[in-house]
C-alpha cells in the first residue's frame, strides 16, 4: 500500500510540473509564466523529490540509463555489455538542431523517439521545456573537481585578460583568413598544426585572440590557452591539459557524451591532476575519446559541427624550456600522430624548442605543420590603419581642440610607422601613451615624435637598418623617465629609480631562485646533498592589498598610486582601498627591456639587488616585531592585525628572498656575493634577529613553523652561507655575524629530528669537500 501510495504522489508532482513546464513554453503570456519563475526547475525538483525517497522512505525512483553510443547517436541494444562500462551520457535535443552527424536532434516532447533496443537501467532523466537533463552526480562531482584545478585566467575570454590584444577592422585580413581557411579544412590532408612564429610585439598573440574570438560564435573553438609569463598560473605545464580537456568537454554542446565522460574520469580518480602530463592527456583526452567513440575520429572531425580547433599563445613564456619542449612532442605524438580529431594553432617566439621541432631543417614537426612567419610580412599597411583609426577616435572624443581635426597629421603617421619596424606591440604602446585620461593627446603624440626624432635625426621617411627594438626602447625609456619625473615633483625621494625599483620589485618576473626540492646529488661527495634550482617568478604577494604593500615597500599612503600613475601604457594597474594589488605588463617585452642591461642602460637594476632589497624589507619586519606577536605566528590561523598579517607574510617569505648565485651576474665572484649578503644580514644580526628566530623555533609546540616559516630549505641555504660561501670567496664571517646565524642554523637542525622528519645524519654536513650545491647557470 506504501508503494501505491507512494508513486500517486510522485505521479501528480511530476504531472504538475509538466504542465507548468508545458504552459511556460508554449503560452509565454499566461500567468503560469510568471508562476513559473518562483518554482524550482523540474529537474531540480525531481532529484530532490527522488533524494527525499531515498533518505525518508527508503524507497529507490527508477533509474534510467541509455547505453553507451560507441559513437552513434542511436541508442543501440547492449545486453550482455556490463552496467560499470556503459556512459550514462545522454543527448539534449532541441527543436531544429542537428547532432554532430549531421542528422535531425528530435523536437519537443520527444525524449527517445525512433530509440531501438533501448536499455533503462541506472540514470535519472526529467523531461522539461522541450529538453531532458542528466541529474548524475558523479559527472556533477567530477565537473566541480575539474574547475577547481584549471587555469581560467588562460581562457581566450577570461576576466583576468580583459582588454587583450586583438586585430582591429581591417587589418591582417590576409593572414586572418589563411589560417581561417586552414581551420575548416577538414580533410584528411589538410596539417593538423598550424604555427605562428616571430619576433616580440609582432603581434602573434593578436592573432590568436582575434582567430579565437570570430571563431567561438560559429562553434569552431575547443579550446584555449594563452601562457603569460607574469601570471604563475599559466607560466608551466601544471594546469594545461586540466585547462583544455574541460574546455573541449563544454565545447560541444549538442552532444555532452565526451564531455561527461571526461568528468567522470575526474570523479574516479581526483589524484588525476597530480600526475604527469602525459598521464594526465591520457587520462582526460585521450581514454574519453576512445570511449566515446571507439569506432574512429574520421567522421568525427570531418563535422564541421564539431568543434576542432585548440589554441595555445606565447609557449615561449612556459618558463621552463624543458616543459616547452615537452609539450611540442606531446602536440607531435599524442594529438597528430593518434590523428585525434582536433586542429591546433600555436604561437611563439622562435625560440630553441620551436627550432628544434618545426622551424629547423631537421625539425621532426617540420612536415606535420603550416608555418606563418611574421618577420617575413611587411605589417606597415596594417600598422599605419590601427594608428589612423585608434588614434583619430582618442582626438574626437577628447576636449583638447588640437586633437579633433586633421589629426594626426599624415607626416604624423609615417613617422610613427616607421618607427614601428613592423612591431604592433610599438604601435599600441603610442596609442595607450597618448590616450591616458590625464593626459593630452596632442602634447603626449608630440612628446613621442619627440623621443623618434632624438633617437635617430635622420629622414624618419627611410627605414635605417639597426636593432629590431631601438625605437621601442627609446619609447620604453621615455616613459619610465617621464613617470620618475612626475613622481619626483610630488616626493622628496633621492632613488633616481625609485619607480623602476618598485616596478620590479612589485610585477616583473625575478629571475630569483626559489629551492624548490632536495635531493641526492650523485656527482657529489658523500654527505653533500645539492638542490635543485629552479626559476620562480613574482613575489608572493599577490592577496596583499595596497595598504599592505605601501607598508611592505615603506612607503606613504597613496605613494605606489602616485608611481604607477604614468605607466598605464606599460602596465596593467588595478587596485582598490582593500583590494588585491595587480600590476600586470601589457606586454612581455617592457619585462625583456628592463632585465637587459644592453637595451636598459643606466634604468638597469641588476638582479641580486631587488632580491637583496626584498631581503632587507622582509628581515625588517621580523626585527620589529615584538614577542609576543612572534610567538602568536604558531597559530598560523590568526592573521586578524594587519601587523601579525605582515609578520605572518614576511616569515612564509623570508627562506625564498636570499641574492642566491644565480641572481648575480656570470661573471661575479664569490668575495662579491659573500660581500652582499655580508652588506644585507650585518644589521639584523647586530641585534641578534637569527638567534630570536631560534628562541621562536625551539619554543614551538607544532611543526607548522618548521614548514611555513624558518623551515629547511632555509636552514640549507643558511648552511651554504656558513661553511661553503667563505671556502669558495677565501675569507671569514666577521663572529658576530656567524655566531648569530649558526643559533638559527642549528635550531633548524634540531628541529628536524624533534618533529622527525629526518635524522641528523641525513642533514647535509658543509664545508667537507667540494660542493656541487648550486648547478651552473642555464
């Protein structure tokens, strides 16, 4: 009698919202419309319904399951296949559409029509609206997972990229419909890689995004990823194939069976992501397309429903060359050599992975790909119609009357373009210069004419043959002396880089070594261990507010702001009151400028000095701290001061903020490096800092100060400055300055074995024989 009961109710709820559903649909105007808003959807509705069953009454709803197509659309009969192995995916048909096939999706209503052999075994469907819905929980679960280990800020539209470079109207229009053509190009012979290669600012990443961009409306995109230097998300390999495999799982989206198919693969097994590259392809692309359409890709990518097309922008700014050259075989072995149905278009600098694949003669890619070269297109057409354009809507919609008419002038215009050298980075740095809100646009045009004219008096009609990016540096350089101009009036600062200092120390990628992980060096002596070195970008500050970051950098209220006023053109500047400090350069060029002291000049800061400045500001605040708040750090939780936030940062930080040997220049001897760390720690060491921070670490009742804070990867470099720095530079510490790091030094040491993470022995012995601590520079 329950039973009976039982799916009466269900019965009715079910009939009730189907006609809700029936009347929203179909007759808009009526009141159930409006109804209609305040109610759960019906899908929703019956998962909850069926959720209530299950937890009240302990009664199961009928679960539906349609077997797996084997890439066909037709639900075919699977008895005898095993119920762990079929998908549970499910089509959303709608009125009018077709699937991938080419064939009719059925209309309204219609949830198995024409199905044959149809197997109902173990899903949940609610029909509605002309549409039916998967409620299954893992492919739920496995789509959560998913979106928390990918890089969003690499999507083509992500939030984080706003205003991103792209082709204006009318020009590239050649290029932009070669590789358009390339795309739907479907057949068999038709290259499955297509490169864009060339030298910085020439515009390739505009290339991408615009190709990205006209293409997604019409179904074309799979997915995208653009590396970004500057952005520790998308600098590595870590969240690449995650980043693309969701996003061709949400592509198409007329047929979800790849899509859940991939999330359930993540619902499996979540350690996915912690897996090697490879392993991770595997499993997110390549098993769920073998599942889903174990019959071939052939019909598949000759679709042109399907979406085909993966872009990846600046693979030069992987960081690691190695993982550059990784994932070029990767795009050679597991996506064309498997012929999996997708097309991608790459760009980068001709940098030595690229070489090696694709652009040399032997390059094992070489035959694979389609090659577009930059360097070898006369881009002065298309430059002269963006600053035509660009510049010209700035003069009208401005209130400086010099700029509204006959602006700018024809000679203007040559001159800029000529300047340009073909760099369209050079050309949309003028335009951001002249078009700053503060700022007007006829004195600021005039001041880069000016800067063109010094650098080179001769006919700006000719092109000169010199270095590609003299006329960039001389426009990179006129805007950071003008903005230490501007900013000197307004401070009594003495630094004639205070501005520049900042800019580097806040955003540009520091070739500073982070000691990532420990282990065995075979080359070397026994009881010496080495580390390995590896590049780390950035300094972690990234969740720090303004006010944080003034008082980080000692500066006054509304300083920073006042520094970073004039280089909108160079920079990406966003911040607030309380908000998260961004300054994020438009492009990866003013970072090339500013580390290379040939094209930088006398605004060249070198390295070990912005490390050793971090230093400074970071001990600084561990010496103002008093007792009691230092004591307070072991709970690591309690960050409710802005003082103990600080102090919590500075301590997270200070292991990682050493001048190491590779931020020093080739040439630099071991008395010049041990001579700066002398300069850096003498001070703090005079008031015995090292030997509070040992008081702080043999007081600790938890491990979470060995981890976070004076862990061991200091103690390791503070061992290498002890014994191995002054062997190698052939002088001493001064006592005091050794006694006082030893205290720290051995604290560490004791540490370890009180918390049992590894025995004294296992801790490196300095100073016997030689060391192979740090590898040479790459």
């Amino acid at each position: 009698m329950t039973f009976v009961i039982y799916y009466l109710v269900y019965a009715v709820i079910c009939f009730l919202l189907y006609v809700i559903d029936y009347h929203a649909h179909f007759a808009p105007t009526t009141p159930i419309k409006q109804a209609r808003l305040y109610l759960l959807p019906s899908d929703l509705a019956a998962a909850l319904f069926r959720d209530m069953s299950r937890r009240w009454m302990g009664i199961p709803l009928p679960n539906w399951k349609v077997p797996k197509r084997g890439g066909q659309h037709h639900a075919k009969d699977t008895s005898g296949e095993s119920e762990g192995t079929s998908s549970g995916n499910v089509d959303k048909p709608i009125s009018g559409r077709s699937d991938i096939h080419g064939r009719p999706i059925d209309g309204p209503g219609s949830m198995f029509t024409n199905a044959q052999g149809t197997q109902i075994n173990d899903a949940h469907f609610f029909a509605a609206n002309s549409m039916y819905f998967n409620a299954s929980e893992d492919v739920a679960r496995g789509k959560k997972i998913m979106l928390e280990n990918i890089a969003s800020s690499a999507l083509y539209n992500s939030q984080e990229r706003f205003d991103p470079p792209k082709c204006e109207e009318n020009t590239r229009v050649g290029l932009l419909g070669a590789i358009r053509t390339w795309i739907e190009d479907r057949s068999s012979t038709s290259a499955r890689l297509h490169c864009i290669t060339g030298s910085a600012g020439m515009g390739k990443s505009a290339l991408v995004q615009t190709t990205a961009e006209r293409c997604e409306p019409v179904g074309l995109v799979a997915a995208t990823f653009f590396f970004s230097a500057s952005d520790p998300v998308r600098d590595s390999l870590q969240h690449f194939i995650p980043t693309i495999a969701y996003q061709i799982a949400l592509s198409n989206t007329s047929d979800p069976a790849l899509g859940n198919c991939i999330f359930r693969a993540v619902d499996r097994d979540p350690s996915v992501f912690k897996r090697s590259i490879e392993r991770q392809l595997e499993e997110l692309i390549i098993k769920p397309l073998r599942e889903t359409f174990p019959q071939g890709y052939a019909e598949l990518f000759s679709s042109p429903s399907f979406p085909c097309l993966i872009c990846i922008d600046g693979l030069d700014e992987c960081v690691d060359r190695t993982s550059q050259t990784q994932l070029l075989r990767i795009i050679s072995t597991a996506f064309i050599d498997n012929r999996l149905p997708f097309k991608i278009l790459l760009a980068s600098r001709p940098e030595r992975p690229l070489q090696t694949a694709i652009l040399g003669d032997s390059g094992y890619m070489k035959r694979k790909s389609q090659v577009i070269n930059l360097n070898d297109y006369d881009a002065s057409a298309d430059i002269k119609t963006f600053l035509q354009t660009e510049l010209r809507t700035i003069g009208q919609e401005s209130d400086d009357p010099r700029a509204k008419t006959d602006w700018p002038s024809p000679e203007d215009i040559a001159t800029l373009v000529v300047a340009a050298a073909g760099l369209f980075v050079y050309a949309s740095t003028v335009v951001r210069f002249v078009s700053q809100r503060h700022r007007r646009p006829f004195r600021q045009l005039e001041t880069v004419i000016q800067v063109i004219k010094r650098s080179n008096p001769t006919d700006r009609t000719v092109p000169v043959l010199k270095h590609p990016f003299v006329e960039l540096d001389a426009l990179y350089r006129s805007i950071f002396v003008f903005a230490q101009k501007e900013y000197a009036s307004q401070y009594d600062d003495d630094d004639p880089l205070a501005v520049i200092r900042v800019v580097r120390m806040f955003s540009l990628p520091l070739p500073r070594i982070e000691l990532a992980s420990v282990y065995a060096d075979p080359s070397s002596e026994p009881g010496v261990e080495s580390m390995e070195v590896v590049h780390s970008y950035g300094i972690g500050f990234r969740n720090k507010s303004v006010a944080d970051m003034e008082y980080i950098f000692q500066l006054e209220p509304g300083q920073l702001e006042s520094m970073f006023s004039d280089l909108h053109s160079l920079y990406i500047v966003k911040w607030g009151e309380f908000e998260n400090a961004v300054l994020r350069p438009h492009h990866k060029s003013v970072q090339d400028f500013l580390l290379d002291p040939v094209r930088c000049g006398d605004l060249y800061i070198p390295d070990y000095t912005v490390v050793g400045r971090w230093t400074t500001l970071i001990l600084g605040i561990l010496a103002e701290a008093s007792d009691s708040v230092l004591t307070r750090l072991e709970d690591h939780q309690s960050e409710s001061t802005p003082e103990s936030r600080r102090l919590s940062w500075a301590t997270f930080e200070m292991p990682y903020q050493v001048p190491l040997p590779l931020a020093f220049d080739d040439n630099a001897q071991w008395p010049v490096i041990m001579e700066e760390w002398h300069r850096i720690y003498k001070p703090f060491t005079d008031q015995g800092l090292f030997s509070r921070l040992a008081r702080y670490l043999r007081g600790a009742t938890t491990t979470w100060p060995l981890r976070y804070t004076v862990n061991r990867t200091f103690g390791l470099v503070l061992g290498f400055m002890l014994y191995e720095t002054p062997r190698l530079a052939g002088s001493e510490w001064e006592l005091s300055v050794r006694q006082d790091i030893q205290e720290l030094f051995d604290a560490i040491k004791e540490k370890e074995v009180v918390f049992g993470q590894v025995s004294k022995e296992e801790f490196p012995v300095f100073g016997e024989g030689d060391s192979s601590f740090f590898p040479a520079r790459r």
